[in-house]
C-alpha cells in the first residue's frame, strides 16, 4: 500500500466522522451561527487527498 492510498483511506474516515462534532455542538447550541472552519478544513483536506489519490 502507497503512502499515497494510506492517506486517501485515513483522510475518507475523518471525511466521515468531522461532521459529527459539528453536528452535536449545532444541536447543543440550537444554533448554526458558529459554523466551524476546521469542519470544512477537513472537508477540503480529504478531498485533495482523494482527488491525487484518483490522478
């Protein structure tokens, strides 16, 4: 296995699961003004990684 798949693989799992925390404090809160960037950081992130990784 590449680096390169290692990373597309580890990057699809937190894809996945970054939602969650937003979701819960969206909910805990009623309110959807603190928005997180790191949520949408991650999104960004993983999906570079898939992009090189289908190259």
């Amino acid at each position: 296995m590449t680096i390169l798949a290692t990373l597309a693989t580890i990057s699809g799992s937190l894809m996945a699961l970054a939602n969650f925390p937003q979701v819960y404090k969206i909910f805990k809160r009623k309110s959807a003004k603190d928005i997180s960037a790191i949520t949408y950081s991650v999104y960004i992130l993983g999906a570079i990684i898939w992009i090189l990784y289908g190259r």
